[in-house]
C-alpha cells in the first residue's frame, strides 16, 4: 500500500491577479493548503482567494525572489508548491506530485512548463520545456533573493517528474512587450550590483547565441509564427539587457 503523501502547500504571490486567478485556484484543489500573499492588489483577488478556500496574508512588495521566499516561510507545511497566478497544473502533473510526494527520493522537484504565446502553446525553443523547480521541502531549498529572474537555491538532489505547467498568460503583446522592458532593466541593475560589466561582444553575440540555440537546435521554427515572435522578442532582451548594462557603466563614470 502506497504511504501517505505529507501535507502540501500551495504558495502564490499576487497583484490584481482577478482575471486568471480562478483557474489557478482550482487547479490546486488537491494540496493540503492554499495560501495567497497579496501585495497592495485593488481588484478582485483577495475576494477570489478566500472564496475559493485560499489563506490570505498581505504583504509590502519586496521583490519578485525575496517576495516568493517571504510566502514560502508563511506557508503552514514544509513542502511547498509555489506558482504563478497565471499558471494552471494539469491533470497529469497533479497527478505526478501525488505519486512522487508519497515516497519523495529527492528534496525538491522540476516539471517542465509550457507556455502559451499569441494563442498558442509554444513546444520547442524557449518556450519548452522550459524546466521549473517549483516543488520542494523549504526545509532544504529557499527562493534566491534576486529581485527578477529568481530561482530555488537546492542544498540537495533535485528530481524531474512528468507532466506540465501550464503557463496560460492573457495578456496583449503590448503589455507582455512592457513586462519584458522592467524585467531588462531589473536584470541590468542586478548585474552591475554583481559587478558584472558588459561589452560590445555581449551586444552583438548574445542575441545571436540566443536565436541559433532556441530557434534552430532547439526547433523553435516548428512553432510557426508565434514561435518566430517569441524567440526575436527573446533575443531583443538580450540585446537590451546588455544596452542598459553599458548605460549604466558609462552614467557611473561622469562626475
């Protein structure tokens, strides 16, 4: 007979996160607990959450890593689901974190996540599988304090199980063109923090690397025009990451 699998929470950071955050909900029907740490949201969120059974704690923005770690430690169990309020588990990954979770062999877990991009689910180059660690014992893993681009930091062995995220984002390309532009200065300023410098091979070479790697090893061209969009989107962030990184450099050398 199969052991018991221990308590699971689900953990979620939010900010008007009304439109998507239904599906989300439900699709963590299954984990023991399902808490909700909410920054500042005006719409509907917080009446969404505890409608559908989620614990609700509001909390200052602290940055996209420090935030997801903040949530982690208000969860009431050890491991841990966290997601994107715009990301669903599917039946075969719910399905996956049940079995695993009966008899775990490592301390935190990855699944691959496909994304959905101008209406359609990517299935090469970036946008899958697009590994994400997101099941894990907070015991042995936290979230990296990086304030874009975050990551779990596993001080153990990391298993790989089947089934997908599915990351069902509804925003317009504008907006998610907007998103992309915050995150290139974040992830910028982050570098010179490090004391990383750019140069102009970065600007050059990296958008190439990029396009070659997800476009054409990875057979991103098989995903047609959306494909084609997500990977140029891709490989302008390289370029403008880089950009921003040197005008950082030179603003830090004027007197």
């Amino acid at each position: 007979m199969s052991a018991t699998p221990p308590p699971l929470s689900a953990v979620l950071i939010t900010r008007n996160a009304a439109s998507q955050l239904v599906a989300c909900l439900d699709s963590l029907s299954f984990c023991t607990e399902i808490l909700v740490v909410d920054s500042g949201s005006s719409d509907a969120t917080l009446t969404i959450a505890r409608d559908r059974g989620a614990r609700v704690v509001e909390a200052e923005w602290r940055g996209f890593g420090a935030q997801k770690d903040y949530a982690v430690g208000q969860a009431s169990h050890d491991w841990v689901l966290c997601i994107d309020a715009d990301e669903r588990v599917s039946g075969e990954l719910r399905a996956a974190i049940l079995e695993v979770l009966r008899q775990p062999h490592h301390g935190a877990y990855r699944f691959p996540r496909r994304n959905r991009f101008l209406g359609r689910y990517l299935r090469h180059g970036e946008g899958y599988p697009d590994w994400s660690l997101r099941l894990f014992d907070r015991r042995r893993a936290r979230w990296s304090d990086d304030p874009v681009h975050e990551k779990v930091l596993a001080a153990c062995s990391v298993g790989s199980i089947k089934g997908d995220l599915l990351h069902d984002s509804a925003e317009t390309l504008h907006r998610y063109l907007e998103k992309q532009n915050r995150y290139t200065t974040l992830a910028a300023e982050q570098a010179q923090l490090a004391g990383r410098r750019a140069h102009l091979g970065h600007l050059l070479l990296s958008p190439l690397a990029r396009f070659v790697k997800f476009y054409l090893l990875r057979l991103g061209f098989l995903d047609g025009l959306p494909g084609l969009v997500h990977i140029l989107i891709g490989c302008g962030n390289s370029c403008v990451k880089y950009a921003k990184m040197l005008d950082l450099q030179q603003r830090a050398k004027q007197p």
